[in-house]
C-alpha cells in the first residue's frame, strides 16, 4: 500500500509539563496530491481521516513502519514521550493526569490528530491516546503481557475478547472483517552450506589457491552473509465464520495462503576476505618499526668483504671497469639478504620461506626467468619496450586515485605485500619481502638490467611517489646503460663521414687535420668505457681539440663574440625544414641536446622551495633566473656547437619562434623583403638569453656537464628505498590496493548486474579520487573508503548466497529463472518482497522445500540407529507423517475491524479495531473503540 511506497516524515520538539520535561513528535506520511486513497468526498459529519484508516484495508502489515502504524494503520499522529531516555510515566493517576490534559486539548483545539502519550519503560512500546473529531470520539488502549493466556493463542479467543471489548447492544452483531498473518522463520539452511571456503595456504606456492594466486584479491564472504529467511503467509481478506482456528484444529495452512511474502535477515558485518585483506593492511599503516628493527639490525649490513674493501677504494676507481657476467641470474642474486639473515638467525626464522619468496620474484621479475647467457639482451629488450596502455576507463583510474597503472610492477608489489601480509608471516613478511626488493633495485642498478614493469620516460607524476621513484630509478638505468655501452652508435655518427650533412666545406676541412679528429674520436671512445664516468671531467685542452678551435688560428677568429665561422659542426640531429642561418646562409640544424633531467613530485617541491626562499629581491631573481636557466645553457651550447656561426636570432627561430617576429618591408628598389628582428621581451638590457648566449661555448651534448646525474640520483632512490617503514610502505601502496580492490568490486559486480551496487563503486570511485589525490590523507576517511569497499562485497556476497538458494544458475526455464533473478534482486534492496503466486509460484516452491528440508532434519532425533530403528512400521509411519512441512509460526498477527454503533444502538456506527500479535517473547492487544459524544 501507500504506507509503504510513500516516504514518512517527522517533526520534533520539546515541552515542559508540571516541570516534566516531554518529546512531541508528529509522524505523518507525505501526501501525494493526487492521493485518494481511503478519502470520501466532503460530507457534513464525515468521520476524521484517522478513524476511516482504522477500517482501510490496503495498508496492513507494512514492512517498515512506526509500530503504531502497524498497530492502528494510522496515517499521521503524534507521539507525547519522556525527554530523558531513562525517564517513564509509570504511576496510573501520571497516566490519567496526561490523559485527560490531552483530552482537554483535543477538545479545545478541535485538531482531529490522533494524540498518544508513552507510558511505562520505553522498551515496552506501550502507548495510549485519544482522537476526537465532531461528536465521535476513539480511545486507543493496549494489553502487553509476558505470558499469553491460553485461550488467546487462536483466533476464536481473540474473536471473543474484541466482541465483549465492543459490547454492542445489537443482537445480530455485524460481522467481523479479518486479516491474518503467520511468519515463519528458516535459520537452518542445510544442504545450502556456504559455498565459499578461506584459501588454503599451503597450496599458495603452486600458483592457484582457492580462486587465490599473486597479483589477485580474493573475494567473498567466509560465512554465509544471509542469516535467516521470513516468510510472512497473509490471509488478508477474511469474514467471521469462513475459517476456523482455535485451540484443537486450525484451517490456516500457510501454502494455502493467498499472499506471500519474504524478507532475509542479514548477518552483521559478514567476514569477507576483501574486507579482511584491506583493514589488515591499513592497519600496516599505524606500525611503527623500521624494516631494522623488524627483521633484527643485520639486514642492511655489506657482506664483510665490502666493508674491508674500503682501503682499497682508489685503487678501485683508477682500475679499468670489471666485465659484467650476464650468466648471474637475478634471482641469485637476491637471497643476497637472506644469507645475511641466516648468519645471525636459524633458517627456519626467515620470516617468508624459499618457494614463497621465489614465486613472489619471479611474478614480480618475469625477466629474471631467462637464466641463459644471452638471457641479457632478451631480457632488457622485453623490460624496457612494455606495450602502450590500454585506453579504457578502468585502466585511467590510476590517475584519479594517484596509484599506479594496474599493470606496473608498483601495483603488483602493492598485492605482493597485501597478500604476504594477511598470509605469510604479517608485518616480518613484508619487512621481508621489501628488503629483498631493495637489493633487486640494487642489483639492477648496478648490472644495467632495466626494471620491468614500467612505463618508459620520466616519473608519471599522476602516480604514486614510490611508483615515480622507481620509473626515476629506471631512467638513471636507461642513462648509464646507455653510457657505458659507450654510444658505439653515436661515436660512429660522428666520424668524419659524419658531416657529409655539410656539403663541401666540411669535407675540406676534415682532409685539413685528419690526426686531431681521430684523436677526438679516440679519447671519446676510450673515456666512455671508463668506470665512473662524469662530463664535467673533460679539461680545456681538450674541448678546444674537440672543437677544432686550433684550426681557428689560421682562419682567423673574428671579432666580438661571433663564433669562428671556420669550427666543424658537430652534434646535429637533422635540418630544421628549410630554415637557413642568417648571416652564412647554410641550413640551420637541429642539434641532439641533452635530455631535460627527470624530476618526481618531491624534487619538484623541494626545488620550488629553494627557488621560493631566494625571495623577490633583484639579487634573488637572478640567481633564480640562473638556476632555472642550466638547461636552456647545455641547448644554447649544442646549437653552437652544431651550427657553427650562428647568432642568438637563430636559436630563438628554433628555440622559441614566437620570440622571432617578422615583418614584410619595401627596401630601397621597391621589392618587398621579410625583415625579421627579436621581441621586445628579448631586447629588454641584461635579458638572461643574451647573457647566456654570451657565455655559452660551442660544445655538443655528449661533452657537456651532465644536466642530470644519473648516479647520484639513483643512489639517493635506493637510498629512499632502503630507509622507508614498512609503514610508510603501506602508506604509498595504500591506493594502489584500493584502486585494485574497486576492479575487483566491479569484475564481481559485472557478473551479478546489481543496480544499486553500481551507483555505491560510483560514489566510491569520486570520493576516493577526492581523498587519495593529496599527500597524507586521514585515516579515518580512508576508513570510510574501506568500509564502503566492505558493503559492496557484503552486498555481492549475499546476491550470491542466494542466488545459490533459489537455484537461480539451476533453473533450466528462461522466463522463471528471469523471475527468480528479480526476485533476488528485490530481496537485497527492499525490505519485504511479494511472492508472484504465493506457495505455487517458482521462487513460493523453491521456499517450500527449503522449509520441508529444514523440517526433516530437525525431526530426526539424534539417537542411535538401534532405537531408532525400534518399534512397529506403523508407529514410524505415524512419526514421520506428522512432521508438518513448517515450523510453528514465530508471529501470528490478527487484525479484526468492524463498523458498529456504540455506546448505545442508536448511537452512530463507528469503527472498531483490535490488533494482537503474539511471540515467543510477548503477547501484545491494540485496540482503537469508537463511541459517540453526541448520542450516548
């Protein structure tokens, strides 16, 4: 009915009454306009909306309601309580003193709302009150009783305390209107045990384990998340005398029963894996330890022939570069640490064991699989090209949450420790674990093997930290891999075949002095294979070599600070389209330049500090200026070094275009020519361009100081790496476990197709994006993202449970298994579900044998097989036909109404209702008597 689709509202307030403070709360259902249900047309005398409700038929028995709703079928009352919760009108003269007040104010106001004050301990639910309207008036009473007396268990009791209650004076009594509810409750679900059992651990090693392996949440409740199941049987239609129900036999059969219907009650927070998995990570947040403190202080000792070697650490630099052996296998290497554990614990204490470990490195590390020995060119093959990223929607989440792309080694590692965390020896494992990481990261820096895993380029700032750390750490690889392969490639680029880009001149040039080249070449080639190998190192002599700034001497240098026309270019990349140089007209030429210098989030911050606290004053602003400045120098050194004779105007042409303007002017013989000059913004005196125009030498990108240094960039990583808490750790993976439990959530729900679980990964997906983007969000409102992640599965869990019970993958009829599918889904979201053909339907037979199977196995009784094989066929027979196919019902609701006149016949007829339900716990009688004021 209307009561249970319409929305109900309530208003409150306090009172003082007789220095007694009282709550005043008016319920009332928010009316439709167009809402006729149960109204007359305006009649002179009509009875008040409440007492019409009293009789209204459509609105019995309502899901979720006021009990005085359910009660009196009311529509809008108000309730008068004790403020204070432990306060309670227990005294009868309190009692009456309120009835009457209350009674006073009805009649003086004329307000045709019911009016109820509560009475005795609020845990009892007992209310009395009144209703007037014009020359009727209704008294609402009650009966609330521990123990039911006997003859009110049936109906026919029930119909003699409502007929005495009425006392009508008319001899045939108008009959009496009947609606009836039994509840019975299943908790015993038998053969339907909860499909779902925990993971074995021990099976984790060899890959698939309980729906479980590395890199994968598991999912699911480990209890079944539906407790138990109400089926409500409603006779709601019923006149005196049709049925008969009292203390020696009884026509109500609930598959008889015209109306069904359903409600599930659910298990409180259900022990889910997911739900399980995510808090015990977090609660890795709140640890303390350091990985030291953890693992015992040996973990990050140098073996002790390292640290002897430090006497001989000159003679290291000065020795020629040791030949990397590419047949060591990573995986070799990196027990590195568990031997250090080893010396100073027993084997057995290793918090993670060996084939643990190593299944763990190998999802992490596939490349360090290839144990052959030319492993090592397949290997950084595969590692350094990963296929470009899937362009869809659950991929990109990684950007709102600021994780990691879902298939990056950082996000993996993030499962790793979640799992190793819940699994395999908690907060020691992942100590574990994460020290065996670090050396991983160690070895491939030293050994040149790109970490795979990912993306090519610099640090991704819309991820995590730790996962900008490690892309950092992959660039210093690139970049010393690069280097210490000594640019073969490159060396042969610039031989002197090398500038047959420039035609004529530099050919003549390069037969002029053919023994300087090959020395450049030389000792570019032999200092590129040195061990620890820095730019900044080359002298002056020899960049003038390189640059071949002796032949300048027979050229001539001009004057000013234009370049000597006469310098071989060296370092370009390609020519720039069909741009020529300005003044010796050759094509200008793009030169190779170093890379920008990578730069994760927290160098960003740290240099916009520094660069902040130079402050605005002119001093300041220059020194901010030449900082910021190094790269646009190493740029302005390689166009001078590959376009020998160039001027500030041509690098801007190439550099900053915009910064060039050109006009179109008539010159003295009337033809129109294209005059080009610098903006404004360059000419302005002492403009940082010039200044660094001026200053810049003609030297090629190889041999300038380098913009980035690799080496101390890694090692300041490794070293962020090894200090950080396995706290920390859990900090910075935390999104990216969240970020993979919401793909979870959603791969599940993709199978189930439930509405409302749709729009709650929605509201989770915008609030964690809100929260996860800024650094160090609060624990409680990652809390409230866990929690949210919780529900969902819950939810999920309990569409599966009983999906499993009304054998909805089972039904081989396509129509029936549609409506079982919508039954199902009613069940999650509403509180009470109708069953389409009551006992008779699809889903009312699948709950009738749920119940009958419930029923035989309580009526076994668990004693031996000898006794109960004992006794005569016929006395089994008669044992196990009287088990009936339902239990007792838990509640028995019975609504009785009827019209008549009262107090007197020729009183006006009125209508009268009784309510009583009846548990195991308590006996409870409503009634509402009608009488008239006028004629009495």
């Amino acid at each position: 009915g209307v009561y249970t689709t319409g929305a109900w509202e309530e208003k409150s307030d306090e009172i003082s009454f007789a220095d007694f403070r009282f709550s005043i709360t008016h319920h009332y259902l928010v009316q439709e306009p167009s809402d006729k249900d149960g109204k007359e047309e305006l009649v002179e005398d009509a009875l008040p909306l409440p007492m019409q409700d009293l009789l209204c038929m459509n609105n019995d028995f309502p899901p979720r309601a006021h009990c005085l709703v359910r009660w009196y079928g009311l529509r809008e009352f108000v309730v008068i309580a004790p403020a204070a919760h432990n306060d309670a009108v227990l005294s009868e003269s309190k009692c009456n003193l309120l009835l009457s007040s209350i009674s006073i104010a009805l009649g003086n106001t004329g307000c045709q709302v019911p009016l109820f004050v509560q009475i005795h301990h609020k845990w009892r639910r007992m209310y009395v009150g009144e209703c007037q309207g014009p020359g009727v008036r209704t008294d609402f009473e009650m009966v609330h009783l521990r123990k039911v007396p006997n003859q009110y268990t049936h109906l026919s009791g029930l119909l003699d305390i409502f007929k005495s209650k009425i006392g009508c004076p008319l001899t045939p009594l108008p009959p009496v209107s009947m609606a009836i509810r039994l509840t019975y409750v299943l908790q015993d679900w038998q053969q339907y045990f909860w499909p779902q059992q925990p993971p074995d651990i021990d099976a984790l090693v060899g890959g698939e384990v309980g729906g479980l392996e590395f890199g994968k949440l598991p999912f699911g409740a480990c209890e079944d998340p539906i407790s138990e199941l109400h089926l409500a049987t409603t006779w709601p239609h019923l006149t005196e005398g049709i049925i008969v129900d009292n203390d020696v036999y009884s026509d109500l059969d609930p598959i008889q029963a015209p109306q069904w219907s359903v409600r599930v009650r659910k298990a409180d927070n259900p022990q889910c894996l997911l739900g399980d998995f995510l808090t015990e990570f977090f609660k890795l947040c709140r640890r303390k330890e350091s990985t030291d403190e953890i693992l015992g202080r040996s973990a990050f000792e140098e073996e002790g022939k390292e640290v002897a070697d430090i006497t001989h650490a000159l003679s290291k630099l000065t020795e020629p570069a040791p030949v990397p052996i590419h047949k060591l296998s990573v995986t070799n290497m990196v027990h590195s640490a568990k031997k250090k554990i080893r010396k100073h614990r027993g084997v057995d204490e290793s918090p993670l064991n060996n084939e643990v470990l190593n299944t763990i490195l190998l999802f992490l590390f596939p490349d360090a699989a290839d144990k052959l020995a030319d492993g090592f060119e397949s290997r950084t093959s595969t590692s350094a090209g990963n296929n470009p990223p899937p362009e869809n929607e659950d991929y990109n989440l990684f950007s709102q949450f600021k994780s990691a792309p879902s298939d990056s080694l950082t996000y993996k590692l993030a499962l790793c420790l979640c799992m190793i965390n819940f699994y395999h020896g908690g907060v020691k494992g992942v100590a574990h674990l994460w020290q065996e990481f670090v050396l991983e990261m160690r070895y491939r820096w030293e050994n040149n093997y790109l970490i795979p895993g990912l993306a090519n380029g610099p640090p991704d700032l819309r991820c995590c930290l730790l996962h900008q750390k490690l892309q950092m750490l992959n660039c210093c690889i690139e970049r010393k891999k690069a280097r210490d392969e000594g640019k073969r490639a490159s060396v042969s680029d610039r031989s002197p075949g090398g500038t047959s880009g420039d035609a004529g001149k530099g050919a003549d040039r390069s037969g002029d002095n053919p023994d300087k080249e090959k020395e450049a070449g030389k000792s570019w080639e032999s200092w590129s294979d040195s061990e620890e190998e820095f730019f900044e190192c080359l002298s002056d002599t020899e960049d003038l070599k390189g640059n071949g700034q002796e032949n300048g001497k027979r050229g001539g240098a001009k004057e000013g600070n234009k370049e000597p026309v006469n310098l071989k270019p060296e370092g370009r990349l390609h020519p720039h389209g069909k741009l020529m140089l300005l003044h010796p007209g050759e094509p200008l030429y793009i030169p190779i330049t170093q890379e920008p210098a990578p730069m994760t989030e927290d160098l960003l911050e740290e240099q916009s500090e520094v660069l902040a606290k130079l402050g605005t004053s002119a001093e300041g602003a220059h020194l901010r200026a030449r900082m910021q400045s190094a790269c646009l120098l190493s740029d302005m050194e390689s166009f001078k070094a590959a376009n020998p004779g160039c001027c500030l105007e041509d690098f801007v042409r190439w550099y900053s275009p915009r910064d060039y303007i050109e006009e179109e002017v008539v010159d003295e013989k009337g033809n129109i020519v294209i005059k080009g000059e610098l903006s404004a913004r360059m000419k302005i005196p002492s403009n940082m361009w010039v200044e660094a125009w001026e200053t810049a030498k003609p030297v090629p990108a190889r041999r300038q100081k380098r913009l980035f240094d690799d080496t101390r960039e890694a090692e300041k990583v490794l070293h962020y790496l090894a200090v950080q808490k396995p706290a920390d750790l859990a900090r910075h993976l935390l999104p990216c476990i969240i970020h993979a439990a919401v793909l979870k959530v959603k791969e599940e729900e993709a199978l189930e197709d439930i509405s409302s679980v749709k729009k709650i990964i929605k509201q989770i997906i915008s609030h964690s994006s809100k929260v996860l983007r800024f650094p160090n969000p609060e624990d409680k409102k990652l809390e409230e993202i866990i929690a949210q992640i919780m529900s969902v599965e819950a939810i999920i869990a309990r569409a599966r449970s009983l999906k499993a019970k009304f054998g909805v993958e089972k039904c081989e009829n396509e129509e029936e298994k549609e409506d079982l599918q919508r039954f199902v889904n009613c069940l999650l979201e509403q509180p009470e579900v109708s069953v389409i053909g009551a006992g008779r339907g699809p889903a009312g037979s699948i709950i009738h044998k749920l119940f009958v199977n419930a029923q035989r196995v309580s009526a076994v009784p668990p004693l031996d097989e000898e006794l109960r094989r004992s006794g005569s066929s016929e006395e089994r027979r008669l044992n196990t036909g009287a088990v009936s196919d339902f239990p007792p019902p838990t509640g028995r609701e019975v609504i009785l109404r009827t019209t008549v006149p009262r107090p007197a016949p020729y009183s006006k007829p009125l209508p009268q209702r009784m309510y009583s339900v009846l548990t195991k716990e308590d006996f409870r009688l409503a009634g509402a008597f009608s009488a008239d004021t006028t004629f009495f």
